[in-house]
C-alpha cells in the first residue's frame, strides 16, 4: 500500500492532516513538520492503522 499524507484546509483556514499506509508511529514522523508549521494541534483522532503492527497489515494484505 502506498503511503498517503493529505492535507486539507477550510475556507475558515482549518486544517486537516489525514494518513493512509502507515502503522504505529509512522504516521506522527512523518506528519511532525508539517505539523509544527500549522500550529496549534486542538485535537487527534487515532485511525486502526495506527494501533496495527506492521506485521498485521501485512498479513491482511495476503
């Protein structure tokens, strides 16, 4: 699965930073600077990839 780092903003100037592909930790490294570079973060919501393994993503696959 290719790794996915989408990036949306509202007309109001909100924004949105949503993976795909990643597991575990992954996704907080790779998003930390754009993280830093937008703000403040108000609020975190966890996706199933995130508490996967990476062995268990691969077993799914199969």
């Amino acid at each position: 699965m290719s790794r996915i780092i989408e990036v949306t903003v509202s007309p109001k100037g909100e924004t949105t930073i949503q993976t795909k592909g990643f597991t575990g930790d992954e996704c907080r490294d790779a998003t930390r600077s754009l993280e830093s570079g937008l703000g403040v973060r108000t609020r975190e919501q966890l996706t199933d990839e995130f508490h996967a393994t990476a062995a268990n993503i691969e077993e799914a696959r199969q």
